[in-house]
C-alpha cells in the first residue's frame, strides 16, 4: 500500500460505517469518512457525532468527514461501508487508487447474484479485495465492546497487513482466504434473521426459534457449499457467528423487521419507515432465485420471501414448514 495522509478510509456514514471509523481513530492519527448526507458529514465535523445513523456516541477529534468522493484517494485503505445494491455504483464513482479495498457489505447483487467481491473484481480489478464479515452490532463495536471478526482474503501476505492495519484492543479480526464462504454466511443470515424476529413476534416460542437457526444454518451449508464456500468458513464467525447474533436480538435491523412481520405488519410499511438498510429484505428474492438455479432447497429463505412479498401470512409459511415430508436431519 502506497503513502497516503489517511492510513484508513471508510466509505459509507452509516452506523457500521461510523462504528469503523471510531475503531479507526483509535489506533490511527487520522481518519476520513465519506457519508452521501450533508447533514452526517456536518454533523461530524462540527460536533463530532452522527445522530442519525447512530446516537449517542462521541467520536474522536480525529476523524474527518466528507460528501467528496474523490477525497478518498488519500486513503492507504479503503473500507467500503454503503449498503449492497449500492455497492456496484460506489465502487464505479470512486477516484483512481491502488487502494486495497475493505468489502464490508452483507448482500448478493439484485440482477446479478453476484457477491460483493464479485462486484469489486470486475469494476476495479486493479485494487486488492478483502472482505470484513462476523457478528459485529455497530453499537457494540463503537463502544469498545470485545469483538472478533472475519478478514477474508486470497492473499495471505496482504491479510496480515490488513489485520495489523484494522486490529485494535477489543477489535480483533481473523484471517481466511476463504473470501466466498465469508460472504455467503454474512448475506444469508440476514435473511434468516428476518425469519427468526417473525417467530418472535408471532409468538412461536424458543423451541421454534432455536429450530429456525440450526436449520438455517443448514440451508447456509447447502448454499455455501455449491458456490464453493468451505464448510469451517460458514461454521466460524462470518457464518454461524453472525448468525446466531443477529437471529438473537432485536438490536438486528432484520429481525426487527422480522418482528414487526411476525406482529402482521406489511413490509412496504416496516421498509419505509427506517433510517437504516435492513439487508435481507434485498437479499431475500435474489438468494432463492440463485438457490432454484442451482438446484438447493432453502424452505426458511422460501417462506420469509413469501412473507415480504405479501403472498402468505405467518400461519400459512409455519404451517408449509412443519408439514414438509419428514427425512432424516441432514444439511
């Protein structure tokens, strides 16, 4: 990586991304952020903190905001922070940079199904990828909170680099070069986690819920697996770590929306009413079409689609889920 005044860039003023950038500028002298609001980059700079995205924190003198997106070619790294479906456009707009890019997104690309490191490959092939991927609340994390994380990628000189460059006393990463594996569990446990706030606020019970993830998790397995994910990969922090905290708390944008489902709520009226990107609304309808394509069985993601889309209500997909021919207990 090349000199540049800013060791670290974060690219997205989201809550994740604002969580990022206050682990950043505690180990680095300087931070810049880019947010697509005025209102974040103002906030940011003139009282140092971002109450829309993510209230209630103090961030560091240190970090500069900017709406510039050419600014961020003084970055040494680049963490990519906005949501998936905007992923594609972000990485287009941004300068020219030899920058390694730092995917930080859970999502499959609605049109392409493709996954982020995809997206990244073919619109900037010239920059090295990683992906940051594992059970990680921003609020915790901005907190100061113990956490570990994923860092996936192919290289493993430059993931020992991008460790060092991120690691901090309660931000711990974990290198894979398993950048497919990492991916697939961040993006399909949000849709599971829609699922599992359903449960939630139809009342269905633990039992049903503890059912939910472990049967999640094999559906992640058959998923991950014909995309050829490694099976230690989906069982580690990006996988089964993420899944089981964001199907555990309603501190998870998808389950509360899941919640909200469950309670009979519409999904157009729980979208439009959210400062932030619950993910798995989006990744839902994509990842069962990729599913179908390959020939893999995901009923849970089936049903939560069902849910969204209107076509069923929480009687109707529990009841096709229980009554569904009885096999022995496999992935």
């Amino acid at each position: 990586m090349s000199e540049k005044r800013y060791p670290v860039g974060i690219v997205g003023g989201g809550a994740w991304g604002t969580a990022l950038a206050s682990v950043m500028a505690q180990i680095h002298p300087e931070v810049l952020i880019w947010a697509r609001e005025s209102e974040v980059v103002s906030a940011i700079n003139e009282t140092h903190e971002n109450s829309l995205f993510l209230s209630g924190l103090k961030l560091a003198s240190n970090i500069r905001a900017t709406s510039d997106l050419a600014a961020m070619e003084a970055c040494g790294a680049l963490l990519i922070v906005t949501p998936a479906q905007h992923v594609r456009a972000t990485l287009t707009a941004l300068p020219k940079t030899d920058a390694p890019l730092l995917l930080c997104a859970k999502g499959i690309e609605a049109g392409t199904e493709m996954l982020m490191s995809d997206i990244a490959a073919e619109v900037r092939p010239e920059n090295p990828l990683a992906v940051l991927s594992g059970p990680t609340f921003a609020h915790e994390v901005a907190a100061g909170k113990p956490t570990a994380i994923t860092l996936a990628t192919a290289n493993q000189a430059m993931g020992a680099v991008l460790m060092r460059l991120i690691a901090a006393p309660h931000f711990r990463p974990y290198w894979s070069e398993d950048v497919t594996g990492a991916e697939i569990g961040g993006a399909v446990k949000n849709v599971l986690a829609i699922g599992c706030g359903v449960v939630d606020g139809a009342g269905l019970g633990l039992n049903a819920r503890a059912s939910l993830i472990a049967r999640g998790f094999a559906e992640i397995q058959r998923y991950g697996l014909a995309r050829g994910a490694r099976p230690e990969t989906l069982a580690g922090l990006s996988g089964l770590g993420d899944l089981v905290l964001t199907c555990s708390s309603d501190n998870s944008r998808n389950f509360s929306l899941g919640r909200g489902l469950g309670q009979g709520l519409s999904a157009e009226a729980l979208l439009s009413d959210r400062n932030t990107v619950a993910e798995g609304a989006f990744t839902a309808p994509v990842l069962l079409q990729s599913a179908q394509k390959l020939g893999i069985e995901m009923p849970i993601v089936a049903a939560v689609c069902a849910l969204l889309e209107g076509k069923a209500n929480v009687g109707d997909v529990t009841a096709a889920l229980l009554s569904r021919p009885l096999k022995a207990e496999s992935w």
